[in-house]
C-alpha cells in the first residue's frame, strides 16, 4: 500500500496564508475524516475552522471543499 499522506488527488495538509493569532506564523489545514483544524508548528497548537472563518483564504476554501472522508 501507499502511504496515505501522498495519495492522489484530495491532500490532507495545506499551507494557508493565515496568520496564527498568537504568534503570526501561517498556520497549516489538516483535516481527518472526522474534522479539519489548523494547526501552528509554532505555538504547537491546533485550531477550529471557526475561529479563523472571517479570515478563510483560497487554500482553506479549496480544501474545504475536498473535506470528505474518501472511501474508494
Ligand atoms: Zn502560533
């Protein structure tokens, strides 16, 4: 099998423009099956969407938009 992190098509990581509140480094979109969060490798933190939904970028939304659990 291939590792699931670079499987093809629907990547479950992305790099966001969004400023970490606390800390200003652009924060990263990780989603599982269940839920996707934002994750700052700075503060080691993680996120809701919703706390950063007045700020979402074209790389959240895009992501967003693949939030599915695939099962192919
Ligand atoms: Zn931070």
């Amino acid at each position: 099998m291939y590792s699931m992190s670079y499987g093809f098509g629907h990547a479950r990581t992305a790099q966001t423009t969004i400023p970490c509140r606390a800390c200003g480094t652009a924060l990263r979109v990780e989603r599982t099956c269940h839920e996707v969060f934002l994750r700052c490798a700075t503060c080691r933190t993680t996120h809701t969407v919703g706390e950063y939904v007045d700020q979402m970028d074209d790389a959240l939304e895009s992501f967003m938009e693949n939030v599915y659990c695939d099962r192919t």
